[in-house]
C-alpha cells in the first residue's frame, strides 16, 4: 500500500477522540454598542487600502467597510481623521504568561523538559493570566496570540489561541472554538537539551527518529480504536438483531452480552492523532532550509499539513517551495546569528518569503518585547524587502501581522481582516503604523474598547502591577 | 532643615569615622546620617486629643489625654492639653493610642520572596566553593577583537562606526576590563582613554556573593583594600598582583561601569563611587528615572536601553518606556545600548532611540545619546561622535530620518574612505533574490 492509501484508511470512520468541551473557553466578550470609525486610511488586512475610510461595528461584529457609510443613530462615531485603522494585530508565536515578568524561577513553565516528546501536555495549564507582558501587548495592538511551548522539546505539546482579554482564568481568554495547534522543533536546540543529558535525541538524526516513532505510535493507537470502533458496531448490530427477535446460536449469546473493551486513552497519542486528522494545525521551530525540507517530507510521509514554520531564519532559501505548498513562515525581521543554525539569516526574509504568489509570511514575536511592537518589526522589513527592489505598500505589508496569521492559526474565517461578518478586532493608530513614532491609540476586541491611550486606566490590569510602583507619579 | 536628631546623627557618625579605619565603614555612616536628616524633609504638626494614650513610660496609661507634635516630634502629653491654633486636630474618641510597635528580628526590604534567590538579600554563605573567589580587573577583552569578523562589514553598512567592547563574567562580579574600538577595519583599532572597568550587581548576581547584593558592596570593598595596600591580601586573596596594579588605576577617577537597575541600589552606587575615587557609569538602569535627581546631582551617566518597560525582574519593577525622557529632563546625561548587548543586530539600537523619542525624549537628544553622549562617557569625545573639525570623519548619509525604522543607510564614509556596503547577509539575499 503506498502511504497515501495507508493514510486514508486510517482516517476513516475514526471517532473524535480528544474531549472537545474539556477546558473549554469561557470567553465572553464585553458589551459593545455600534460604533462607526470615520474618515481613516484603513488596511484591511485583505489587501485593500481605503484612504477616507470608514468601519462600522455592530454587534461585536465589523459590518461594513467603505466610504460615507450610514451609521445607526444610537452608534458612537470616532472622528478618525489623518489616523490609519488595521484589523487587530495577531502573534503567532508567544510565551507571555508561561515565560512571565518577573522571570523567577517558580514560573518558569514553557518545556516539560523531561522527555523530549511531550505532545500530552497542553500549554495553557502553563498560563498566568497576570502575566503584566499581556496588557503592554495589547497597547502594541495586539489583541490575539498564540502561546506556545518552548523549543526544548522534538514535540512541545499542545499551544493554544486566545484573546488579549482580562481574567482571572487562562479559560476566561481562550479564543472560542480555535483548535489546538502543535508545537514541534526541530535543530540544534532539543538535540543540545537532550544530548548534554546523555539522552536521545542528541544528533539531528536521531531528532527525526523521534518524530517519525512518535507519528508510527500514533497511526498505531488510531487503528487500535478502528478496531474497537468496528468491533462496537457489530456488537450493537448483533444486540438490534436480538431485541428484534432474530435468532443467534447458543454459543453466540454467551459472547455478546459483554461489549467490547475500549482501549486506554493515551493522552501523547490522542494529541498526535488529532494532527493526523488535520484538527490541529502543526507550528514547527526550525530555522535551516535543509531541515525545513525534511520536516516536509515528514508531513508527507504521515499525511499531515504543516501550517508554518517558525523562526525559518533560512526560509527565504525555499520560499517557493513553502509557497507551493501552502505552509507559513513565522519570521523575525532581523534575528540572526545567535547559533550556527541562524548563521545565515538576512534582513530580506520575510519579503522573500512573501514574494511568491500565495506566499504566507507572518512576522512574529517570540519576545515579550517585540510582541509590543510588531507593526514597527513589520517596517523594518518592509523596508529591507523595498531597498531589494520589491514592490510592498503597507495594505500588503499589513498582512504580516493579520491574514496571514490568522490563515496559519486556522482562524482566518471569524478575524484577521476588516471584511463584513468578522469579529470588531480592530486597532485605530494615531499615524501609519509602520512607523517607529507610531502608537496605537485604540485597540478593540470584538467591539469592545480594550485600550484607549486617551483614557489610561487608573490601574494595571494585572494583580502583579497594582500596588507596585511602576506607574507612580513621576517625580 | 536638619534637626537636634540630624545633627546628632553626624557627629556621631564622624566620631566613628575618626576613631577607626576603613572606607566602607565611613560609606555606612555617611549612609546612616543622610537617612536620616532626610527623614526629617516631611515633618508634621499635629494634635491627637481624647485618646486613651499608652505612653509605655513612666507616666503609664493617660486615660482622656492629649498628644501634641510639632515639627514631626512628640512635643507634649498629658490630659486636657490646649489645642493649638495652626495645628490640625484629630479626635480620637477614647481610642487607644501607643507608640508605633518594634517589628521584630525581621528581613522586611530584604527579602522579597524567599523562594527565588535573586530577589533574598539577608543570607550571606561563607562556604567554600563560593568563597574561593577570583576576580580579575586586569582582563581586558580588546585583545581578543578580531576585525575580520563577519559582524564588521554589517555594522558598517549599517552606518554603525564604533562600539564599546564589553567583557562579562559568570563567576565574577567584576568582569575586567573594555575598550571601546572603532569599526573600520583595522587591527590595532582600541581608541584610546575609554578603558572601563565593569562591574554586575543586583539580585541576578547574588550566586556570585554569597546570596546577597549587600555582600557585593563587601567584596567590591574587600578588592579595593587589597589593591590598596598589597600586604591586606592574605590567603583567599580576590585579586592578583596584577589585578590589585589594574584595580588601583581606577581608584584615582577611573571609569567603572555598573550594570545595575534597582532604584535603592543606584543610590548604594553613587554614595560607594564617591568614596572611593572612581567614575560611576550605569549601565541598564531600569529604574534610574525613580533617583534622577540623585544621578543628576552626582553627575552619572545612564546607558539605558529604552525598550525596558517589563517587571522583567524585582529589581526592575519600576521600568517604564519615559525612562529616557525623565532623565533627560532631570539633567542626566544618557546614552543608549541594547540590554542583551545584542551584536548580530547592532542596528537595532536606532529602533531603541526611535521609541524613546515616540515616548518624550526629544529628537536631538536621541541622536545624541547614539553618539556624542556615549563618546563623551566613554572619553572618545575628542575624536568620535560629533560632526566638527578635528573629529574622524566617520560620516554616515540616510536615506530618511535615522531614528525611524524604515531609514536605511544610503553612504558611510571611515576615515573619510567610502566605505562599500557589502557584506555577507547581502551577498546571500542577492544570491535568493535571483
């Protein structure tokens, strides 16, 4: 059998084994009446710029973006002018809240370094929502992320989308009904983790040994709940067939009165099966474009779809093939340098990478500080991709930040641009964002205004800050 | 206005200071006497009446009585006092009142939570591994600069032309010595009167002094008494006979960099630099804003890295994006440098200048503090960082405002050569642009 037929008996008829309401997001978004922003250059994140532009929110929801749009009477009007308007900023790649301010060692929750496969363990049971690094985010304009685990692991665990929303609970902010997505590394950093321990993996073979046996393991656990699937089901058959008077041998009776035995539930194995049915987008660390394309052939070889990779300092090496194949690359705008794996990175990666036709380049953060201001991460490269020569206005450098992100963190129909029927995630700048002097001066999530730099909130949204001198008066 | 009390406290403390030896001593009363003269800045007036005052002395409890202050001390108590004019009063109902109650053997402002080592100042271990220290002042990294390195060429197409070369340490409070080099290329490139020493304190360096940043003052003292007097070095010596020659050249006004944040713990650096001759410059600074006025009046110049904003530690708490501003307007002298003393992306010390500005600092002092204001703390004012004769002509043309993040070096002249903007990460993006 080739691999595809294998793949796609395995898939079949396969019940959802993950429990889908467990931990589940409580997320309730803020009252929001109507409001219409006005007379702004808007970015819509699709594409399009609208210069003396306008956006109307109802319901939470944008629902309309054009010029002299009709507002409701009852609707707040926001007079815009000479300020720019952008969907709300989106991060994929973060560790605010399991990497929090302050770094103490108590709270240091990003690598369950214990094993270096560890798809069991979901990172927001690592989260502390009082994490002050949130609130500065979303003063950056950022009103969505992706927390991840780190990279100490060949498999990380499970990461988790949410909402840059006050609580008291990491429920309380996951995005709703976003899935969970995998956090994989590949390179020098599980092999250096584990190697130093005298444990596999310690080479970047045996690095991709241990994905390849943990994906087996888990094609191996998928059929042993076929099985149990289709021994069920005639078991039931067989008790309709008796309920309905129809006669069995004596022999039979005695076997089926028991059902049959589900296996035990594996929690590695649940998750690695969930990204073998395609419910959980695949995140992958890795930064040589050599790796990146044996990282591929991985995808292919279980029948997974990897949706990014991040860091990818060389992914400008196989731009068209990332292309091709319709994976994102979560990029800095100049990192490089730190270890021999990014000895090659360039300042031009992210407009390399955005060059080819479905192109998916996302600048991200993996940085509590770059996370405050990714619109100018964006500049930068913006920038460098335009001295080279290419061809990037800011209603296609937006997409950085917004569409495409959110195309990787599969949310891409709900927000991530200012189109009709997505949610009001929505930042107002007080100039072009892509700017070092730019600041966002309103930043809301699904209507509701989060953050206003006119109104500052007397206190900090995080239990930490308050009552520490941080915003006392300055002398 | 100094008191009774203030006055005490002084003469008390000279008298200490002349009947023994020992400059840290001297720096702990100095410290005691300024406490407390300035405890008396916010004296109050007050008059407590009808409360049932537990006097905790010999005239026992005053059942109904009355509690004048005047100028922040007890000035009478007894029953039935008269009422000032100009003195607010507060009627106490019958209330208790007693003197304010003794705390206990307490590590109250020294430990802030005792689980996480670097925020615990109140143990200190003298065990062996720890206490066979070596510090060596006489390491001085410029000797290991190589002009060939692939970091060169992208600074200098970057327009960045000098940089302050920075040694560090793990296992010493003291790293050694650094010098600040220029970028064009050459060998013997260390320019020179910018040899600084560098010093890291703070509660991330307390696995390097026993468990506590009080012990960091200790041994920063202890080396400076051997260098000092050579026969004060005995078995368990910190430093080498050439690290006491290298330490002792910094205490006639020598430049020593403090890698340092806390607010309480600037204030420590300033009063101990006094002392003992040498040149204070902070470097980090997270919470120099709280003690401007204090830096001002000293003189000590900030490195601060504008970017600061995250309780990234307890002894950043206070860190705030205004940082750069607020200094800047209290009269200190700042330079900027990125925190991680980031070297592969030197450029993005333009992105640090540019955020300052966007939040106060005006523009001409954020170029300035990229380059006059680093050359003049670092003694490299007569040659680098100005644009005026006699300077080198290390010149750089943008192709917009240098401070924003879209700006990109158009031309950069070293020594007044024109310098090509090649280098590696350019040749690869022409290689991938194809």
């Amino acid at each position: 059998m080739t691999c595809l037929v294998r793949i796609a008996v395995l898939l079949t008829a396969l019940p959802t084994l993950a429990c889908a309401d467990s931990y589940s997001s409580t997320y309730q978004p803020a009252s929001a009446s109507p409001i219409l922003i006005r007379a702004a250059t808007v970015l819509t994140g699709a594409g399009a710029r609208i210069d003396n532009g306008d956006v109307l929110i109802l319901n939470g929801k944008i629902a309309a973006v054009g010029s002299n749009l009709i507002a409701p009477r009852e609707a707040r009007i926001i007079d815009a002018q000479g300020r720019w308007v952008t969907p709300g900023l989106i991060d994929v790649h973060s560790h605010l809240g399991v990497w929090a301010s302050p770094d103490v060692s108590a709270a240091a929750d990003g690598n369950e370094a214990t094993a270096p496969v560890t798809p069991n363990v979901w990172v927001e049971h690592s989260i502390w929502p009082q994490d002050p690094g949130f609130e500065a985010a979303l003063e950056g304009g950022v009103t969505t992320l992706q927390i991840l685990p780190g990279s100490a692991n060949l498999i990380g665990g499970r990461g988790v989308t949410i909402k840059n929303v006050p609580s008291v609970t990491y429920q309380g902010m996951k995005f709703p009904a976003a899935p969970h997505g995998l956090k994989m590394a590949c390179g020098e950093t599980p092999k250096r983790v584990y190697g130093e321990k005298g444990a596999a993996p310690s080479t970047r073979m045996g690095s991709v040994a241990g994905y390849r046996e943990a994906f087996l393991g888990a094609q191996n656990y998928m059929r042993q709940w076929q099985k149990y699937q289709r021994e069920l089901a005639a078991h039931q058959k067989k008790q309709a067939n008796r309920s309905a008077g129809k006669r069995t041998s004596k022999d039979q009776d005695a076997e089926e009165t028991q059902p049959p035995e589900p296996p035990e539930r594996d929690l590695r194995f649940e998750t690695l099966a969930g990204v073998l049915k395609g419910e959980i987008p695949v995140h992958i660390h890795c930064y040589r474009a050599d790796e990146m394309a044996t990282m591929l052939d991985l995808a292919g070889e279980f029948g997974f779809k990897v949706a990014a990779f991040h860091h990818g300092v060389e992914a400008y090496k196989i731009a068209d093939q990332l292309a091709a194949k319709g994976v994102c690359g979560a990029l800095w705008a100049d990192h490089w340098g730190y270890k021999m794996e990014s000895f090659d990175g360039i300042q031009e990666n992210v407009a390399l990478v955005d060059r080819p036709e479905n192109g998916c380049a996302i600048v991200h953060s993996d940085s509590e500080e770059s996370i405050q201001r990714l619109n100018q991460e964006a500049a930068k490269a913006m920038a460098r991709g335009i001295k080279a020569g290419l061809r990037i206005p800011p209603e296609r450098a937006i997409r950085w930040l917004t569409a495409n992100a959110a195309k990787a963190l599969a949310i891409a129909d709900r927000t991530g641009t200012l189109e009709p029927g997505k949610m009001a995630d929505v930042v107002i700048w007080n100039r072009d964002p892509f700017s070092v002097y730019a600041l966002a001066d309103q930043v809301f999530i699904d209507g509701a205004l989060m953050f206003d730099r006119a109104h500052p909130p007397a206190e900090p949204r995080s239990d930490f800050l308050l009552g520490q001198p941080q915003r006392e008066a300055a002398p | 206005m100094r008191t009774l009390a203030g006055e005490a406290s002084f003469g008390l403390a000279s008298r200490w200071v002349a009947a023994r030896r020992g400059s840290f001593r001297m720096f702990l009363a100095v410290l005691a006497a300024v406490a407390m003269s300035l405890a008396d800045a916010t004296a109050q007036d007050v008059f407590i009446h009808d409360a049932r005052v537990h006097t905790a002395s010999s005239r026992g409890t005053i059942v109904q009585g009355d509690v004048l202050v005047r100028d922040g001390k007890i000035a009478a108590v007894g029953a039935d006092l008269t009422a000032p004019a100009d003195v607010s009063s507060i009627d106490a109902k019958g209330r208790p009142l007693t003197p304010g109650l003794f705390a206990g053997l307490t590590a109250i402002g020294l430990a802030e939570v005792p689980a996480e080592a670097p925020t615990v100042d109140a143990n200190v271990s003298f065990l062996p591994p720890l206490w066979s220290l070596q510090w060596r002042p006489e390491f001085d990294v410029v000797l290991a600069f190589n002009p060939r390195s692939v970091l060169v060429p992208i600074a200098q197409s970057e327009g960045l032309t000098w940089t302050m070369l920075t040694p560090r340490s793990a296992s010493a409070l003291l790293a050694g010595q650094g010098t600040a080099v220029t970028l064009d290329g050459r060998y013997d490139a260390a320019i020179s009167g910018s040899r600084t020493l560098f010093v890291q304190l703070g509660g991330s360096a307390n696995g390097l002094s026993g468990g506590s940043r009080a012990a960091q003052f200790m041994l920063l003292d202890q080396a400076i008494r051997e260098a000092r007097s050579p026969a004060a070095a005995g078995e368990g010596a910190l430093l080498q006979p050439a690290g006491r020659e290298a330490l002792a050249r910094y205490l006639a006004g020598g430049r020593v960099a403090f890698q340092v944040d806390r607010a309480a713990d600037l204030r420590q650096v300033i009063a101990f630099a006094q002392l003992n001759g040498m040149s204070p410059v902070i470097v980090g600074g997270a919470e120099a804003w709280v003690v401007a006025q204090d830096l001002a009046r000293a003189n000590v110049p900030v490195l601060l890295d504008p970017l600061d904003n995250l309780p990234a530690t307890f002894d950043q708490i206070a860190a705030r994006l205004d940082n750069a501003a607020l200094l800047h307007k209290a009269g200190v002298k700042i330079a900027f440098s990125q925190r991680s003393q980031e070297s592969h992306y030197a450029q993005k010390i333009r992105q640090l200048a540019g955020t300052a500005v966007a939040h106060g600092l005006p523009w001409d002092a954020a170029l300035a503090a990229l380059t006059a204001t680093p050359a003049e703390i670092f003694g490299v004012a007569a040659t680098q960082g100005s644009i005026a004769p006699g300077q080198v002509a290390d010149l750089v043309l943008w192709d917009s405002d240098p401070l924003e993040v879209t700006t990109i070096a158009d031309q950069v002249w070293l020594g007044g050569r024109n310098v090509e903007r090649r280098s590696r990460q350019l040749e690869l993006r022409d290689r991938y642009l194809r």
